[in-house]
C-alpha cells in the first residue's frame, strides 16, 4: 500500500495555506504525483514537495505553470498573489523602526510594476534604472528574508531564464531584485548581507543577460558592472570567477574585439586560482570559442581538455541547473566542443554537433537552434554553400518570431558573414539575404 503523504495543516499560515490547495489540486483533484507535475511545469520534483509543505516561497512563474498544467483556473495563481501580500505586509509591521525610506521604495515597486506590465521594454528601463542604482549603492547591511528561500528564488529565475523569452524572465526577475534591494539593505549582520550579495551578484547577472538578449547593450552593460561589484562583496573567488565568466561570454556573443574577450576571461580563471571547481568553466569555454574564432584550433583544443577534469568535480546535473555558481551541465560542454569545432570547419564538427544537438530537452529551444545555426556555419566553412543558408533558413523559420534573441538573430547573420564574397549573388544566398533583413513579422 503506498505511503500516503503528511498532511498540512492550512490553517497554520497562509504559506500553509497555499501548500494545502497546491496539494489538493495535484493529488486529490488531478491524481497526478510529484515528478509527472515536475516534468509537466519544468520544476524540480522536490521544490513542489518543499512549496507543498510551506518549506519555501513558491516562485509566481511556477505557480502560473503550475496552475496551468492542473487546470486550476487560476485559483491557485490568485491565491499565492494573496499569500504573497499576506507575508509582505507581516514583514513590513515586524520591522516598524527601520531607518529606511519605505515610501520612496513601495514608488519605486509601483512604477517598476505599472511599466512592467506590458514591458514595451524601453520605457522599461525607465523603471529599472533608479532600482539598479538603489540596489548598487545598498552593499551590505542586513536581511528580510532568509538566504535559502533567495537561493531557492535565483535557481527558479535561472530555470526560467533558460526556457523563456528574455522579455518575459525581466517582468518577474525585476520585481524579486527590487525586493532583494530591501532585504540587504536592512541585513541585520554582515554575513547575511554578504550572503545576500551573492544571491544579488546571481539575480543581477541574469537582469544583464536578459537585456542583452533584447539587445539592450547599454543596460546590459549596466548591470553586468552590478553583478561584478556584488559579487566581489560576496567576497568569494568562486563566484567572481563564475560572473566574470558568463560577462565574458556575452561579450563575445556581442562581437566584442576577441582580444578583449580573452583578457577577460584572463581575468576570471586567475581569480578562480590554481585548484578550480566548476564556477570557472564558462570563462575557459569562452576562451576556446574565442582562439576558434581566431583560427587557433590547437589551443581552443588544450583549453577543452584542461575542462574535463574540472567538469569531472561534480555531479550529473539537469541541463537546467546550468546557470548556478559551482554547477555546469554537460549540456554546455558539449555546446562549447560543438562550438569550438564548427567555427574551424574541422571535420569534427559533425559528431560534435550531433551530441550537443541530442543533448537538449525539447523545451530548451534555443539552445537547440544555437547548435542547428553552429551546423550552417560548419557546412559554409566546408564549402556547402546552398546547403548551410537553406538550412539556416529552415531552422530560423521554425523558431516563433517571439523566440528569436538577438543571440539567436546573430548566430543566422554570421552564417551570412562566413559566405565567401564571391559565392554572395547565388540566388539562395540573396534569398536568405533577403529574408534576415524582414521584420520578424514578415518571416
């Protein structure tokens, strides 16, 4: 006879609450048990089993999926909006003498909301920028909330980073930052704040690459300035390493000079120091990608084989835990490999790319198309022309205009850039010419 599960109490706290209905639609509604509902809204087993028995805040963009795939007719996304203003307000009578501005702070949320909203995402940053200088100028001071339940919220955002337009994770994660300015801000001692600032320099890296995605360099850029400084407050090597890392590979997609990308990666494997965990993969595969793009094959190669017993530190991890300090999924060694091999034109390339390809699961469809543009470029570099554009083009085509990153948009224009200039008026290179230059509307 199966064990049958604990029972909460909803009448404990509102988070109890939330725990109890979140139970009762998944088990007693829908029958459904923890990993078929994991696997259905892309979270992981336990965090369900944790927000089930109120052990942790459950992130809005879960509860909406969540609420989705149990068919609750958005009861449960009302009620944790309900359960959410319930523990802020308890919060805020708890802490009736601290010296801060709560006035100027609930206008900065209430604009920061109102254009957030719909997210025309320049007047966005509008909002953005007064809470990135607030939350730049508060290291450190003390917490509201406990580290772990920051923790758990950094890891939901980083998941979401990966399967979500870049637009939609900023409505969500701008609004958790905000809060997080409050919390180390009113940190009540200083190993909490820099535990907060760690979780900040986590939050503010993703705020970078999220407007990087949107080509919002000048944001971007920003913020990423912010996360470097948090994570030097954090005062731990490994994160410095891990967010000088993923600048560094923005950098690099944003066609930054490759000499530029390689002192920065310098930079982030010499803090890492001599005994690295896995924080500092992502600095050392971008610097294989930069010596391929430099027709340093060789040496792109002995960086890809100093990775592997560093990758060999941890353990299996889903492809979904990719962006976490200390983590590296092998979906991304296997991307970085492909990567290396196909901006060389090596004969490698092929195997290479098809391993990174099968690697993926089918909700990470960027990803996917990524490696499928990396393939274009191998057969342009290979001399397949007509090939390497149709299906460039193909996989651009299948990709929903909402989906297109500007990663994404730049991946389908190098495809255009490796062609030789003169193989550039064959008709089916004219034809995807033609077809980059459309509005996303269009094509």
């Amino acid at each position: 006879m199966p064990k049958q599960p604990r029972r909460i109490d909803p009448q404990e706290s509102p988070r109890h609450l939330l725990g109890a209905a979140l139970r009762h639609w998944r088990h007693e509604v829908r029958n459904i048990d923890l990993r078929e509902l994991a696997e259905r809204a892309y979270v992981d087993f336990s965090q369900i089993a944790k927000w089930e028995r109120a052990e942790r805040p459950a992130p809005t963009d879960a509860i909406t999926r969540i609420d989705t795939e149990l068919q609750a007719g958005g009861h449960l996304i009302a009620l944790h909006a309900l359960v959410t203003e319930l523990e802020n307000l308890r919060i805020r009578q708890e802490q009736p003498t601290r010296e801060v501005d709560m006035a100027q702070f609930d206008d900065q949320r209430r604009r920061l909301l109102q254009t957030l909203t719909a997210l025309g995402v320049a007047s966005a940053t509008t909002a953005l920028e007064p809470i990135r200088h607030a939350l730049a100028s508060s290291l450190p001071n003390a917490a509201q909330y406990a580290v772990s339940d920051w923790e758990e919220i950094a890891v939901e955002h980083s998941h979401t980073y990966l399967v979500t337009h870049p637009a939609e994770v900023l409505r969500d994660l701008s609004v958790d930052v905000a809060s997080l300015q409050y919390a180390i801000k009113n940190s009540e001692s200083e190993p909490t704040a820099r535990a907060l600032c760690a979780v900040g320099a986590h939050m503010t890296m993703l705020m970078a690459m999220a407007l990087g995605g949107l080509d919002m360099r000048r944001d971007a850029r920003n913020w990423w300035r912010v996360a470097r400084h948090m994570a030097d407050d954090a005062e731990k090597a490994s994160l410095r390493a891990w967010v000088r890392g993923f600048e560094a590979m923005s950098s690099l997609y944003r066609q930054r000079p490759l000499h530029v990308v390689l002192t920065m990666t310098d930079e982030a494997i010499e803090i890492a120091g001599d005994d690295p965990d896995p924080s500092v993969l992502e600095a050392m595969a971008t610097r294989a990608q930069a010596l391929s793009a430099m027709g340093r094959l060789r040496e792109a190669e002995r960086v890809l084989h100093q990775m592997e017993p560093i990758f060999e530190k941890q353990p299996s991890i889903s492809p979904y835990e990719d962006i976490n300090c200390g983590l590296w999924a092998e979906t991304a060694l296997l991307h970085t490999r492909a990567w290396v091999y196909a901006h060389a034109g090596s004969p490698a390339a092929d195997d290479a790319l098809d391993a990174a390809l099968a690697a993926y699961p089918p909700d990470m469809r960027r990803q996917a198309v990524q490696i499928k543009l990396l393939q274009a470029v191998s057969l342009v570099l290979n001399g397949n022309i007509t090939e390497a554009v149709e299906h460039a083009r193909s996989t651009m085509e299948a990709l929903p205009s909402t989906q297109r990153t500007t990663s994404l948009k730049k991946g389908a224009h190098d495809v255009l850039l490796l062609i030789p200039e003169s193989e550039s008026n064959r008709p089916p290179v004219k034809e995807y010419r033609d077809f980059l230059t459309l509005p996303a509307a269009q094509n």
